[in-house]
C-alpha cells in the first residue's frame, strides 16, 4: 500500500515509478484507489497478459465515474498505477507492445 498523508486537498499517496528508481510522486489517492481496483480486476493472473491499451479499454467501462467523469485523464492514471505496480510487484510486464498481467506481490 503506498504511503498515505492527509493534506488541505484530501488524502495523498506516495508512488514510485519502475523506469525512473527513486522517483517518488504524491497523487491522489481516491483516484489512485479507483484506479488500481479496475486495473487489477481486468488484468489476467500471468502471461501472456493484456497490452495497456486492451488493459485500458477493458476497465473504462468498470472506471469510478465520480473519480473520472467520461473516463477522463484515465490514461495518465492508468500509467502513474501501472508503474506503481511494477515497482512494488504487484503487476509484471513483457514484450512490445508491453503487456501486463498480476505479479506476485512487492519485489526488494
């Protein structure tokens, strides 16, 4: 679970991002949340896994409206999750295009 604060604009969490080691960012976390929910429930348990965009098109229509009204900035999100995952585990990746499927749990 990323790390969590409370600020004047709701709850934050701190993500990581798998490319850039050490990169930390401070986002939202009711849109994180929502996010990783859809994400985990349309990726498959291993490979050969789901490219971003059939993942992407696959939890749109599962997607908090009242996070992402019409699905908007879904992509960004999307992404800012995904790598998330991979960073702690949750989600691995192969090939090009990229395709995800559920991990194992948190990596060192």
């Amino acid at each position: 679970m990323p790390e969590t604060s409370e600020t004047a604009k709701g709850a934050r969490v701190t993500i990581r991002n798998v490319v850039s080691p050490g990169h930390v960012q401070r986002v939202d976390r009711a849109k994180y949340e929502a996010m990783k929910a859809a994400l985990m429930a349309v990726l498959p348990s291993g490979p050969p896994g789901l490219t971003v965009a059939d993942a992407k098109a696959a939890l749109l229509p599962g997607l908090s409206q009242a996070e992402f009204p019409g699905g908007e900035k879904a992509g960004w999100w999307l992404k800012a999750v995904q790598l998330d995952l991979e960073a702690k585990g949750e989600v691995a990746r192969c090939g090009k295009p990229v395709r995800l499927w559920r991990g194992r749990g948190e990596q060192s």
